[in-house]
C-alpha cells in the first residue's frame, strides 16, 4: 500500500513539473514574439521598410502633409511610438512629408462649387469639407469662403474647404391677423410686406335647399376663368376676410404666398 502512494505522490508531482513547464513555455513563446517598435521618424518609407522587416513589422503609409521642417519624402510621424511593445507582423502607421508647400492656393471664391472644385483638383490639391450658408451679397452656389485662404502658405494638408451660398437670407415675417379686415386692405398690407396673395374664395351663403359652398377668385382677387355661379358675390375690395392661409402667427419670407376665404 505504502508503495502504491509513492507511485501517487509521484504522478502529482511529475504532472505538477509538467503543469509549470507547459505554462513557462507558453510565456515564453508569447513573449518571445513581441518587439520594440522602432524609430522611424526622418527615414524614407523604403528605409523604414528595411528597419521594421528586421523586427517583423509592416510600415503602412496613410497620409502625407505638407511641411516646412521636414525634407520631402521623410517620414513626418509614426503610430504607434518608438519603443512601444507589439507582436510580430503588426502595421506601423507613418506620415510621409510632401516638403515645402510651392504651389499658392488658387482663389476660388466667387466660384461656382463645381468650377471650384475642378480648379482645386486641376492644381494638385484636395477639396476639403464642404458647408453651406446664407451670406449676403452672395450668390447661390457661388464660394463665399475658403481655408485654407488664397495664396496661404505652410499649410499643413494639401485640402481646401468651401463655404457655399445658399443665397441671401430672405426677411422673415410673423404672418399678421387679417381675418374681419377688407380684402383690398389686406391686398395692399401683403404688397407692402412682399407678399403674393395667391387665392381668394369666396364663401357663397346657404342656398334654399341648406347647401353652403365658395367661389374661386384666382391671384389678387381675380376670377378664374370659369364663370361664378353667381357674378354678385364676386370677390371685391369690400369683401370681409372670414379665414386666411398661412395662419396669424406663422412664420413667413418674403414672395410667401397667402390665401383667403371672404364673405
């Protein structure tokens, strides 16, 4: 019996010496592949290529700016940093210098965006972000504004945003209340305003049988080209306002069309 726990105690400890051996060898061989990332800043991508391959990494150039400091063709930064720890085969992200800007930025405002944008492309350069405003004294679709500015230098991308008109602002209004008004006080505070009155209908009283309806008058108070059931009830200058389009209270811009109901 007492021979038969020897044989016991061991197997534990031979499996123990194992156990350790096995996890001591996994550590080694996760560790045993990792690398210090290199210095790559100042050398040329093929240059970096040869460092990096050394150490079992990839150089990956993602982008190239402009710089006044850095010799063209150099590598400007790189990600992650020197002497930060990875595995084999990871990518090592660098910036590449274009060198001095020499080419000025063209003046493109005043453009339409789409000329704009071809005398950007035609001069080397990249179109940026593109937003849109109202700017006054500025056309619709013309640049308003561009950044870099013409002729900037030491930029640091080759990329040109654009500011894009959408046209002036038009004057905006609070619609006013002009229902129990006449319709030709009404038609001359819309002219003063700037606005259009677009239709005016004519609310027709109940006939014998109890059937109520309107008549279509067509811009400014006008009939339309079919007669009027009746050539009395006519919209005029004197007929009272008994509903109005768009609502008292609303918010309106100049050229706004309005509609009335009169009586």
């Amino acid at each position: 019996m007492r021979r038969f726990f020897r044989i016991i105690l061991l197997a534990l400890v031979l499996m123990i010496v194992a156990l350790i051996s096995a996890v001591t060898a996994m550590q080694f061989a996760i560790h045993g592949r990792e690398v210090n990332i290199p210095k790559l800043i100042g050398m040329t991508p093929s240059d970096a290529e040869h460092v990096a391959a050394a150490s079992g990494l990839q150089v990956v150039v993602e982008r190239q700016f402009y710089s006044a400091d850095v010799s063209e063709g150099k590598i400007m930064t790189q990600a992650p940093q020197p002497g930060t720890k990875v595995r084999r085969g990871w990518g090592v992200r660098v910036a590449q210098s274009l060198g001095p800007q020499r080419i000025a930025l063209p003046n493109v405002t005043g453009e339409s965006e789409r000329a704009a944008e071809v005398n950007i492309k035609r001069r080397g350069f990249d179109v940026g972000s593109i937003s849109q405003a109202s700017v006054r004294e500025v056309a619709e679709d013309e640049v308003a504004a561009q950044s870099p500015p013409a002729n900037a230098s030491d930029i640091s991308a080759p990329k040109i945003s654009l500011l894009i008109s959408t046209g002036p602002e038009l004057p905006a209004y609070v619609m006013p209340n002009l229902i129990g008004q006449p319709l030709g006080s009404a038609a001359l505070t819309l002219q003063d305003a700037g606005m259009n009155l677009a239709k005016v209908s004519m609310v027709i009283p109940p006939s014998a049988d109890g059937q109520q309806g309107t008549q279509v008058a067509g811009s400014g108070g006008d009939l339309a080209a079919s007669p009027a059931p009746n050539p009395l009830l006519a919209p005029n200058a004197a007929s009272m306002i008994v509903s109005q389009t768009p609502a008292a209270g609303q918010k309106i811009v100049a050229g706004s069309a309005v509609s009335f109901e009169v009586r």
